[in-house]
C-alpha cells in the first residue's frame, strides 16, 4: 500500500486490510518512482483517485481508477472501479482470469475444428475411407459456433463474491 498519509494511518489501514507492506507520507512523485521499483520484484496494481495518483496508475502494470476520481485519473487507468469499493478490484482480476480462461477453451475447440473438419472436408481422409461431406462439415461448424457461445455465455455463473 502506497499512501501520501501520515504513518499512523496507513500502519492501521494496512493492518485492517491485512496488508505486510505499506509505504506512507509518499509524495506524488515518489508513487510512480516506488512503483517502478517494485515492479522490479513482480507485477503491481495500483489504485487511485486523485489528480496526485495519475503518474502512479500509468507505471503499474495494471491501473485502477476509482469512478468518483478526477477526469485525469480515469483516463490514467487501465480499468475504472465503479464503485469506491477496494474488494471489486479483486472481483476484476478473478472476472479477467475466468474470461482468459473460457477463451482459451474457445480457441482450443475453434483450432481442433479446423485441424480435424476442415481437411476431412477436403478430403485428406478419402484413401482411408472417412470423407466428409461439406453438409456434414457445415453442420460441425455451427455446432462449434454453438459450443464457442455457450462456453462464453456460462462466464455469467462466474461467482465474484465468496
């Protein structure tokens, strides 16, 4: 946690969000060279909402605006948090992590339709005796479509709260 507050505080905050590290009274300038720093050590987020935080939100890797912040912060984030709710940034990254995962799963079953129906379409599996016919092929094709929507759709199930 990297705060312009006076120690006192931010040692409370940081011990009520159980938060190791804290840095205070860190003037504007500082949060962007702290940032860069420790990036250094493994991937930062930041969040913000004043003008002061704007340098901060553009050195992290990932840069959280909340939506009550100046017009600069919003534009200096990577993602806006509409509410001022802290925890819904972690309710981002879990939501980030499921949506890469489901379109991993579409990519693979798009790649297997085209390495496996589209040659057999063409017949490279006629001396072997499989052919399949382009009906055949057209149908497989808006089955994976279907597959690819339904894979994506069950993204709303998704449980961000625990």
């Amino acid at each position: 946690m990297i705060t312009g507050d006076a120690e006192a505080v931010a040692k409370t905050v940081a011990g009520d969000l159980q938060i190791d590290r804290y840095y205070a009274r860190v003037l504007p300038q500082g949060k962007a060279a702290l940032i860069h720093r420790l990036k250094a050590e493994k991937p930062t987020a930041f969040v913000g909402e004043g003008i002061n935080d704007a340098p901060a939100l553009t050195e992290s890797d990932l840069g959280l605006a909340i939506r009550a912040g100046t017009n600069v912060v919003i534009e200096s984030a990577n993602l806006i948090l509409v509410k001022s709710d802290p925890l819904d940034a972690t309710y981002a990254l879990k939501l980030a992590k499921a949506t890469y995962s489901k379109m991993a799963h579409n990519l693979l079953w798009a790649a297997g339709y085209n390495v496996v129906a589209i040659p057999l379409a063409a017949g490279v599996g006629y001396p072997f005796g499989i052919l399949l016919t382009p009906a055949i092929a057209a149908i497989l094709m808006s089955v994976s479509t279907v597959v690819v929507s339904f894979n994506a759709m069950s993204l709303r199930g998704i449980r961000l709260h625990d």
